[in-house]
C-alpha cells in the first residue's frame, strides 16, 4: 500500500534508529506523527452545487480509504475495496441516505470502533423524528421530545414500522463496528431517521415513523411521528448526554427534569467535570472527557480531586468514567497512577458503560493496573475490545457533508504489542497492561432506575460499602 511505500522509503533515507526509546522528544513526535497520525489524500473534492456530480466526486476520493485504515482483516480490505469499486459505478445515481450508508457499511467493514463514519452523518442533513431515545438495558426509551410529542416523553419503544427494535439492530449492525453495546449506541440516532431506515429497507417513507410500545403510564401506544427536515446547520446534543434533563425552555423537553433529588452524575448538565462529597463519606470524581473542559483545564481538575481525597481521607472513592468517549489519556495517565496512593487503601469504584471509548478505557485501564485488587469496575462492559485501533485522520466528504475516520495506531492492554510497525508507539511511554475491564459488579442503568432518578452502580457501592463496614465492626 502506498503510505506503508512512503515510510519505508523515509525509514531508509533517515540514520535515526526507529525505536521510540532512542529518540529524542523532536524526533519522537515528529515520527509519532508520520506513523500514526498521517493526512488523508490530498486535494479534497471540490464542493458542488449538483448532488449527483458532488456524490461521484466523493464516491472517487473514497476509493482510498482501505488504503490508509489499518485496522482492515486482508478480506475486509478486499471486500472494501470490492464495495467502493462498486460505489463509485452508482454513485450519481443514489438518494443521499443510500449513500451515507454505503460509506458507513465499508467503514464498519474493519469491525473496529475508530474507523467509522461521522456520527452527525446520521443526525443532520436528513429528516429526523423530534424525539431522542436512549438504548438503556431494559429498552430504548424516548428521554427528550419536542413540546408537541411531550406525551411520548417516557415512552419505551418496542417496534418501529412493523420492525421489533431487536430487528433493527440486527439488520442496522453493518453501519457500525465494534462490540454490540457500542455499536447500539452509536446507531441510535438512526433509529430517529425514516430516510436512513427507508434507504437501509427499513421504513416504509422517508418523512414519518410509526412507533409502537409502551407509554410511561403504562398504556399501549401506535403514533405515527412526522419527521423533521434538518439541514447541515441543525443543532446536534451528545448522545451519552441525552440522559441530563433539558434546559428550562429548551427547544426540546426531558423526561427527567432538574432538582435536588438527581443523582450525582446528573447534577451537572453543562460540565464535563464534577467533584462531590458521597453517603458515608465517599468522594464522587466524574470525568466525562480526557481533554481541557469550557469550565475548566483538565490538569487543574485532577489535582483538585487528588488533593480532596489526600485531605479528606474518604472512606472509599469514585471515579465515574460512564460519559467519556475519550480525548487524549495522556491527560489522565498520572491521575490514575496516583489515586490509588492517595486514596490511601480505600476502595477505589471506576463506573464504566459503553460510552466509555478511547482514551476513557486506556485511564480505566491505567486505574486497574495501577490500583489492582483496590480498583473494582463496576456497570457495564466499556465500549470497545482490549486491542483495538486509533490515531489516524479523518477524509472529509463535502458533498455528501460526511467524515469517515481511519485508525492507524493498534493498541493492546491485554497482553504484548509487539509489531513496532503498528502498535502505537506512545503506549511505551504511558504503559498499560489489564487481565480484563469487564465490571467486578455488573449494574447496568436501566430505565426503571432512571425514572426513579436512582444510580444503580452507586447503589451497589452503598451496599458493598455498608457489608465492608459490617465486616469491619465484627472483627
């Protein structure tokens, strides 16, 4: 392939040695950036007023894409390559849906978390329902509607045109890789489309759902729900954060509404960080970015929370990792080899879900190694494998206003990444090395508990936290 060509040619015209212990910080990024970080081909495609000259000007710049995703098998390289041949004959000639979820089918091709299409491919620039729904374990759940919908508000949604939810993941599971919970997720936004699930077979018209299942009062519903149209400008809210209570006159409402009541991990709507005293003297630290927040630097977060638990010695800590898609862990990495310290051997709870992706499951991953039988995970199972791909860029399609990401850098915390030609080299520098991150106390949200405005994993840690109290007054 032709960047492999590129970096050997430049490794053989360089007298730097090409392992990463040698190299000084300069020559360390730069070769970080050439190996894992390299720019899609250039030029892009020239944005177009006609849609069928724009699709077949993307479709041709695609035709690339296996080129520089690492993560492809060797037959879902040609069997990628196979579908943007083929694309690129029918490009022209298909609705807007059809194509995004063409590029969506060989991006999942790689069965990999990173290489994916851009999540606002499924959320704007085509006809959305004005509802939002979120796959909990017990169901998918509308949590936000518009003013007019208000009564779906709570509504659990068993079946959409005809198609049980289960139906629909089983035949949507190609637009996305990844594990199943991750995939779910990520494809909820279309579940909300009638044009996508039209192009993909799926819905009878692309302008209207028919919901059928189950209102928050108990009665059966049907409700045919028109969709509406939304342009590259419409607003967008992150799925993970879909659970928080809406603004007070807001364009949409929430099923949960704000108060004093919620528990910690919704109190804080607008922030990506929070730090709150616990029951029973425990100590809540929620991160739900690896990067520099608008409140606040991240760095200056962690060494708040650090010095809370050195002062007030909590009888146990939390570290709630369930909304962070990732950002860069390097941010994170020292956090979590010095809290198990200042903890001071109380109990350390990471909470994970299937949102925690990237950079969030190499800082769970760094809490375990660092913390070992101190550190118990509790929830559900994080959103990817324990050896997956990341790094890499992004090819922009203009036309289509859809990115479609490639991984290059492989990284593995469950055992040895050996190939210096693939393994990310920064992991040498910030070390990770796990058994498993699947939860030590399985407890997963279900809607049941969120409409009781009740936490379940924090609840499992109240009730190992009084049996450890007990145990202790016995002895």
């Amino acid at each position: 392939m032709r960047w492999i060509l590129a970096l050997l040619v430049a490794a053989c015209a360089s007298t730097e040695p090409l392992t990463p212990s040698s190299m000084d910080d300069t020559t360390f990024d730069r070769e970080l950036a050439a190996r894992f970080q390299y720019d899609p081909p250039q030029p892009e495609p020239a944005e177009v007023s006609d849609q069928s000259a724009g699709q077949i000007a993307d479709a041709e710049y695609l035709s690339r894409f296996p080129e520089f995703d690492r993560a492809y098998s060797p037959a879902a390289r040609a069997r990628a390559n196979t579908m943007l041949a083929q694309l690129r004959t029918e490009a022209g000639g298909l609705s807007h849906e059809q194509f995004v979820l063409r590029v969506a089918e060989v991006a999942a091709l790689a069965d990999n978390g990173h290489t994916s299409i851009g999540e606002n491919a499924f959320k704007k620039n085509t006809p959305r329902l004005p509802v939002r729904t979120y796959q909990f374990a017990d169901g998918l759940y509308i949590v936000w509607a518009a003013p007019a919908l208000s009564e779906l508000l709570g509504a659990r949604i068993d079946a959409i045109d005809t198609h049980t939810i289960a139906d629909i993941y089983a035949a949507t599971r190609r637009y996305a890789g990844g594990t199943d919970a991750h995939r779910q997720r990520m494809l909820a936004p279309m579940l909300e489309s009638p044009a996508l699930l039209q192009a993909a077979g799926l819905a009878q018209t692309r302008d209207a759902l028919t919901l059928r299942g189950v209102l928050a009062n108990g009665a059966a519903f049907e409700r045919r729900v028109e969709a509406e149209d939304r342009d590259r400008s419409a607003w967008v809210s992150s799925s993970q954060r879909l659970l928080f209570p809406t603004a007070t006159g807001g364009r949409m409402r929430s099923f949960i509404a704000e108060s004093d009541a919620l528990p910690a991990y919704l109190r804080h709507r607008t922030e990506l960080f929070s730090l709150e005293t616990l029951p029973e003297s425990g100590v809540y630290i929620g991160i739900a970015h690896n990067a520099d927040a608008d409140e606040l630097p991240i760095a200056t977060f962690l060494t708040s929370a650090l010095t809370r638990v050195r002062t007030d010695r909590p009888a146990y800590v939390v570290v709630d990792m369930r909304m962070n898609a990732g950002g860069d862990y390097t941010t994170t990495y020292s956090f979590a080899h010095n809290l198990p310290a200042a903890a001071n051997g109380a109990p350390i709870y990471v909470f994970t879900s299937p949102w925690t992706f990237s950079a969030a499951i190499t800082t769970v991953a760094a809490l375990k190694d660092a913390g070992g039988d101190q550190v118990t995970i509790v929830g559900e199972g994080v959103g990817d494998r324990l050896d997956f791909w990341a790094e890499g860029g992004t090819f922009n399609l203009p036309n289509a206003f859809v990115q479609v990401h490639y991984a290059a850098g492989r990284h593995v915390y469950d055992g040895p990444c050996p190939d210096r030609g693939t393994c990310f080299w920064l992991n040498e520098r910030y070390p990770v090395r796990v058994r498993t991150l699947e939860p030590d106390i399985a407890a997963p949200l279900t809607f049941a508990a969120d409409r009781a405005q009740r936490d379940p994993a924090l609840d499992a840690v109240l009730e190992r936290e009084a049996r450890r109290r007990s145990s202790a007054h016995r002895q």
